[in-house]
C-alpha cells in the first residue's frame, strides 16, 4: 500500500549565523588533554609573527586545505569533530573556550576540538563555508562531515550530546547538506518488497543523479534505534518503507511497502511545484524524522 501523509520538517543542521579568524597552520597538539578519544588542534603561524591584517590568498587557501585534511582524518578514524569559532580578543573569550573545550573531551566518542578566531580574516573563507557570522559558535561534525549540532552564546553537555547522531542520521544531514533529494529506504531481508524499493530508489536516483541520494536501512539495525523510532518505522516492520526527504528537509512522502520509480519521480515533481520544500506544520523541536528547530532556534523552513 503507498499513502501519501502530511510533511513534517526534520532537523537540517545547515548553519547560517556570523564574522572573520586567526591565521595559522592546523596541527596536532601536545597538550595534556591530548590523548587518542579527544584531540586538541591549534592555529599556528602560517606567516610568522601573528596579526589580524593579513589576508593574503595563499595563507587563506592553506588554512582551508589543513581543515579538510582534518576532517579527512577525522572521518578515516571515525572521529567527530568540533568547530570553536569566537573571537580571541574578546575579555574572557578564553576562558569560555577552555570551559567548551571540557565538555567536548568528555563525550562519549572519539573527539578532535579545533579553535578558530573569527578575527582573522585569512580564515574568512571557512566562515563563508559554515556561515559562520557571529560568535561565540560551536559546530559539532559527525565523521563524514555533516554538521550534526550548531550551537550559539553557552552551550551544555546535553547539547553536546544531542550533536551525537547514527551513522545514517549523518548520512541524511550530509545529503540535505549538499541539497539533494533523499530516498531514506527501510530494508531488510526479512521485510517484503524490499528489492521492489531497492531497484525503483536505483532507478529513480539514476535518472537524477547528482540531485538524489538513497540511503537505505536496515530496522533490525541497533545502531539505528533512536532513528528509526524518530521516523515512526517499528524494528519488527514485515513490510519496506520508503520516506522521500526535500533538500529544504521535509518528509514530503511516505510510501509503505512496493513502488515504483514513477511514485519517486511524482514524489520530486511535487517538490519542484513548492518554493520551500517545507511543511506547514509549526516548529517544535525533535530530530531527524521528527519537527525540529535549527541551531538558532528558527524554524529551518522560515
């Protein structure tokens, strides 16, 4: 049976706040917090002495190519990674970064903090690439990249660890991240019609390539739980499930048991004829399948 439900917004951790950073290389550190779960980088000089005038291209294209091999490494050694963007002249700015940097080493994963200071404007390419305009920030990034948790002014454990997603929650944000249309499949071996889905999401994600993304799951999967009770999709389902997600992060359809690629293809025509791609439901706050805010507590559909 395919049915068609009411969207809902899930949480899109696409970030768009505020301002500039400090110049250096990105290295390991060797400080005394340094230790193989939690792993402190610093900005070191790329031009010698330190300043805030500097912004010449090159020092600016080092600094963005040492953040990606970071996060290279992060995601080879399934590590999450923290972004701290203040302002490092700011009185008590430090302190505050020290106090952030403690709660980051005691999540229960493995963790690299990186701090940037929004004054340095050879960094203003990372800004622009975070949307980063204000400060204090803290991004959290879950191994593959997607930004899981954007968190604005002070920040708490239990916000920390709500930026600690499943792998495939990460997979989902990384797609809507990149503005792709999700084909999020429930299958298994034990669940009917299952290859029916996974050949029409193939099909369909063929015929829009470089736009869609099938991200397919497993409900007998533990590592998935929390996940699949967000999208309201039971671990003893007998039946394949398919949810078709906007690049704006709505649930715009729901399809239960086989499709077709012409149901994925309606499903896409129908987020082409809404300017947002978003549900009119009201923000609330939740998770991946369910109403949610953004890091700034706005709706991310407004």
């Amino acid at each position: 049976m395919i049915s068609k439900v009411r969207k809902i917004v899930i949480l899109v951790a696409i970030i768009l706040i505020p301002a500039g950073l400090g110049v250096g290389v990105i290295l390991w550190g060797s400080d005394s917090d340094q230790t193989d779960e939690f792993r402190h980088l610093h900005l070191a000089s790329l031009a010698g002495e330190s300043g805030k005038d500097r912004t010449d291209e090159a020092t600016a294209a080092a600094i963005e190519s040492k953040l990606t091999d970071v996060l290279l490494e992060s995601s080879l050694q399934n590590r999450y990674t923290v972004l701290y963007f203040y302002d490092a002249g700011r009185s008590g700015s430090r302190t505050e970064a020290k106090q952030v940097a403690s709660m980051a080493s005691k999540l229960p994963h493995s963790t690299a903090w990186l701090e940037v200071d929004v004054k340095d404007q050879a960094m203003r390419p990372i800004l622009t690439k975070y949307g980063i305009r204000a400060e204090p920030v803290t991004l959290i990034l879950a191994p593959n990249g997607a930004v899981t948790a954007g968190l604005t002014g002070a920040v708490s454990a239990e916000m920390f660890e709500r930026g600690l997603v499943s792998p495939k929650t990460a997979e989902v944000f990384k797609a809507i991240q990149a503005e792709k249309i999700v084909f999020l499949t429930f299958v298994g071996p034990k669940l009917t019609d299952s290859d029916a889905v996974r050949q029409a999401a193939q099909q369909a994600a063929v015929q829009m390539a470089g736009i869609s993304s099938v991200i397919e799951i497993n409900p007998q999967d533990q590592a998935e739980k929390k996940f699949l009770e967000q999208c309201g999709i039971s671990p003893d389902s007998k039946v394949a499930h398919t949810l078709v997600i906007s690049p704006r992060g709505a649930v715009v359809r729901r399809f239960h048991g086989a499709i077709t690629p012409q149901h994925l293809y309606d499903a896409f025509q129908s987020i082409l004829a809404q300017d947002s791609g978003c549900g009119s439901e009201p923000i609330t706050g939740g998770s991946a399948c369910q109403p949610a805010r953004g890091a700034t507590g706005q709706s991310t559909c407004n």
